[in-house]
C-alpha cells in the first residue's frame, strides 16, 4: 500500500535533485528523507533514486513513478482546494517564473498588491532559466518568451514588447556619432551562447552583430553596464524610463517581441493559481502602453 507521506518526500526529492534539498523543503531531517525513501522503495519493491555525490537522479522506474506521484498529488490538492473552502484555498504559496526584465520592472513592483488584498497568500518570484519545467512544479506560472508548443499547458498571451537602442548621457558626449552610427560603437549585448531562445538573439535586427561586444548574461547587468558607459544596449522600452541617465538613440531601429502566461494543466484551475494568473493578465493590461513604443 502506498504511503503519501513517503511518496511526498520522493516528490520533493525528484524536483530537488538532493536529499539534503528536499529535506529543508519539508522541514524534516537528512536522515528521516532518506529513510522514507529506501521505505517507499522497499514496499513497491522497486529502485527509484540513485544517491550520487553531487545529488540525486532518478532511475527510470523513478520518472515513471515520478508521473503517477505527481497525478496522485494533483488529485490531492484538488480535493483540499475543495473542501478548504474559498478563503483557505486562496493561501499557501504560488511560484512565478519569469524573465528577469520582466520579473524585476513589472512583477516584483505589482505583485505585493495581490498579497494585500489576500494576507493568506505567499507569492514567490524565480528567474526563469535556460531550463524549466511546469509539469515538475518548478513554477506554477511562467511568462515566457517564446509560445510553447508542447505539454499539457493553458497558454495565453500576455503582452508584445518592443527593444530599442540606448546609451548613457556621458556615452554619447564622447561618442557623438553613436546616434547615426550606433554598430560603430562598443555595444553591450547578451552571451550568445547562453541565451535560452532565438527570440533573445535580436543584434542582427539591429545591424550590430558584426560590432565589438561586451557580453552581460543578464538583463540587469547590461542596463548597469550602458548605464556606466560601457557601450550602447538594446534594452526593454519599459525599463529604461526608470533611468535619466539613458538616451534613446536611432529610433528607426527597433525589435518586437511578445510575452506569454504558461500554466500547467494540473494546476490551472487551483484558486491561488488562478488568482495571481488574472492579477499578472490585468497589470499588464493596465500597462499596456508602457510595454510598446509607439
């Protein structure tokens, strides 16, 4: 007979890839993770994890289980979501993933209203990586960059966003043909190598792919890096107003892209899910204008 409390530990296990991980999720000890583990294995008479010494990987009788644990635990929260009640429902945690320009400029500044108007609720904001997984409840909602195509997801989308070319005020006084002849300057771009999708490999749109680089993996880092002066960026138009410093140069040239809301199937119609879903659809609504320059 299957134990929840030991499929539960498995669960948190698989999705952190370490015992000691999972141990601190839960609250429990290193040693009570493990033994729940080699329990659960034992009275399904089957291996599911292998215990590495950098962590843990699932067999793949594992990731099979791993599936039906994960069903199981759905059901589970439905059925509690049920019959908590709407006001119990609508607290615990909801994890949103994001991009970090979106994540920091849009839902680090608009999320805590949603956590005013429901004390019960706890809101965790996570980058979003060049790997990541809804169906393993690594977030319950994501904003992408690009529409996904598979997986049993609700895709909806959020928002276009245009990028244009920025410099600093000092940059410009000591490159004054920055602003007709911008892929002459240094330029301040992403590390092509570490971008996580074709939508974020925008230079060439720009006819600056063949321009001296100074290569910043995050978004944060190359507003800071334009900012002192370290080159011209291609920036989000809803960033950069939060910066006097910055100048709009040639603005023939510009790039369009689009945001779009992901949940998983599993976990849509959950309360706390559905609710901070609507308050990220109705703040980028409200902030429509600011996303798009005209």
């Amino acid at each position: 007979m299957l134990d929840w409390d030991n499929a539960r530990v498995f669960l948190a296990v698989a999705r952190s890839g370490q015992m000691l991980g999972a141990a601190r999720k839960l609250g429990l000890d290193h040693a009570t993770v493990s033994r729940r583990i080699a329990t659960l294995e034992a009275g399904l008479g089957v291996k599911l994890i292998e215990r590495r010494t950098n962590g843990c990987v699932l067999t793949a009788t594992g990731e099979s289980f791993l599936e039906s644990a994960e069903r199981i635990e759905t059901e589970m929260l439905r059925a509690q979501a049920a019959l908590s009640g709407a006001d119990v429902a609508i607290s615990g945690n909801v994890r949103v993933g994001a991009p970090d320009g979106f994540g920091t400029f849009v839902l680090a500044r608009h999320l805590a209203k949603l956590m005013d108007e429901h004390p019960g609720l706890n809101v965790q904001l996570v980058p979003l990586p060049r790997a990541f997984s809804l169906a393993k409840r690594e977030a319950d909602i994501a904003v992408a960059i690009d529409r996904p195509v598979e997986g049993r997801l609700t895709v909806r989308k959020l928002t276009d966003y245009t990028l244009s070319l920025y410099a600093s005020r000092e940059f410009l006084k000591q490159h004054p043909d920055a602003t007709t002849a911008p892929e002459q300057c240094r330029i301040v771009s992403y590390v092509p190598d570490l971008i996580f999708s074709p939508a974020l490999d925008y230079l060439g749109e720009f006819g600056l792919a063949g321009a001296q680089k100074f290569e910043c993996a995050g978004m944060i880092g190359q507003i800071e890096a334009v900012r002192s002066g370290a080159g011209i960026g291609v920036l989000h138009d809803y960033c950069a107003p939060a910066f006097p410093d910055l100048v709009q140069i040639a603005p023939e040239r510009v790039a369009r892209r689009s945001y779009w809301l992901v949940t998983h199937d599993d976990v849509k119609d959950f309360a706390r899910v559905r609710l901070a879903h609507d308050h990220i659809v109705k703040t980028a609504a409200r902030l429509a204008k600011r996303f798009v320059r005209a």
